[in-house]
C-alpha cells in the first residue's frame, strides 16, 4: 500500500446476521474497526446497507474506508508493495 493508501473494509454490523452460509461470524462496529485500524489508518468515512438475500431476507453490513497514517511503513511497503 503507497504511504497515502486508502482501503475498504465491509463486514456483518451488529444488526446483521450471526451466521452466514451455517457459519458463526463476527459482527463489527464503526467503533471496533476504528479502534482495531486507528494506530496504522484513520477513518475516513462508514455507512450501512441493507442486503436482500435470495431467499427474501435482509442483512445489515458495515462498510468503512480507511487511509493509511503516512508515518506508518510496514515491511512490505520498504519492499516496494
């Protein structure tokens, strides 16, 4: 990721499912996402969606983008990816 890099995170919200395809999922807030990332990226902004599945059921996902703090260099990016 170049210095400025900025990403995109979706996953389940606290309202969404608690299982997907039988499995157990984690569901993430705004706030957990800040808090795991804010040392390395700062937030730029999040939403929620609403999905409607095939079987006529709605899921909540949180979708965030964040931007990498410019004084965080990880090994990779001293390597050039």
């Amino acid at each position: 990721m170049s210095p400025n890099g900025s990403m995109a995170i979706g996953t389940f919200s606290p309202n969404g499912p608690t299982k997907c395809s039988g499995l157990e999922i984690k569901q993430c807030t705004e706030e957990t996402l800040y808090q795991t990332l804010r040392q390395h990226f700062q937030k730029i902004r999040c939403i929620t969606e609403d999905h409607t599945t095939p079987f006529n059921t709605i899921q909540n996902f949180l979708f965030c983008s964040f931007r990498k703090v410019a004084s965080f260099t990880s090994f990779h990016d001293k390597r050039g990816f």
